[in-house]
C-alpha cells in the first residue's frame, strides 16, 4: 500500500486500470450515468489566460484534463458549478398542459402540490434548478459564494427581519 506521507511516488490518475475502464466503455451506460457525469463535486480555478475552469475534484489542467466549461468570470462559473450537479438530476416538477379552474397543476411525484395561472413551463425548469441547489449543500455553498458580500450582508439582513 501506498505510504500517505511519500510524495515521492506518483499517485495514479485512477484507481481502477485502463484495461478495465477500455472493457467499461464496451458496455452500455446504466441510466444513472447522466448524473454521475455531472455530480461533481465541482470546482472552479483560474486559468492562465483570463478565464475560470470547472473541473471535477480531481481534475486539473496540471494534470492534462480538459475543463467542462470556462467563463471569463469567476462568478458565471460558480453559479454552473452549483447548477450542473441538478441538471443530472430527476425532475421533481412538472406542469400538466391543461387548465383547470385552479389554473396550470405543478407536479411532484404525479401529486398536485400547486397552480400557476399561467403556463410557464422556463418557470417550472427553473423550481427544478433552485430545488436542486438547496437540495445540495455543495451546490448552495458555490451559489452564495457567487453572490458576493454586498448581496450576502444585504440577504443575511433580510433573514434576520423574518
């Protein structure tokens, strides 16, 4: 076993061999494969021309690895990395099509759990990201961060009021 205090030998780049992963690629992705794709946990660093990457924990340019996106902003890739994880995700919300008297039915788990007067499904989309973020302490974490301290100290009066 590898003595954690040896820095001298250079740790692998994955614990399981290459042949295995060539014989894994052979085979058909399980259905959750689109969320561990983007699961993360993600981070954001700078690169060496201005512009901030999001890897995986991991992952680095150091080591070869190509970045999932890149913005010029610190704060646009924060806020894809707290959104990313949630696109993987099922959907916990739907909106039903039809009109009823109560308007347009939000579903969750097939269960009327609201209605919107009008159809908005970008509205539903959106309910599916924010729930997905406060779902997830990481992805709540990188969100805030994005914020910036004026809007942080201005929100955490805010929850003081109630």
């Amino acid at each position: 076993m590898r003595d954690p205090q040896d820095r001298s030998t250079p740790r692998p780049s994955n614990a399981f061999t290459p042949e295995f992963l060539d014989q894994l690629d052979q085979q058909d992705e399980p259905l959750t494969a689109a969320q561990a794709d983007v699961a993360g946990p993600w981070i954001v660093e700078p690169m060496p021309s201005p512009g901030w990457a999001l890897f995986r924990r991991g992952e680095s340019l150091a080591a070869g690895d190509r970045p999932a996106a890149v913005f010029r902003e610190r704060e646009r890739a924060l806020l894809v990395a707290a959104v990313l994880p949630g696109t993987g995700l099922d959907r916990r919300f739907r909106l039903q099509p039809e009109v009823s008297p109560e308007g347009y039915a939000v579903l969750s788990h097939g269960e009327v759990v609201g209605h919107l007067q009008h159809y908005n499904p970008e509205l539903i989309t959106a309910l599916n990201t924010a729930e997905a973020v406060v779902r997830l302490p990481e992805c709540l974490a990188q969100l805030l961060e994005a914020s910036g301290g004026v809007a942080l100290a201005r929100a955490g009066r805010l929850l003081v009021l109630g």
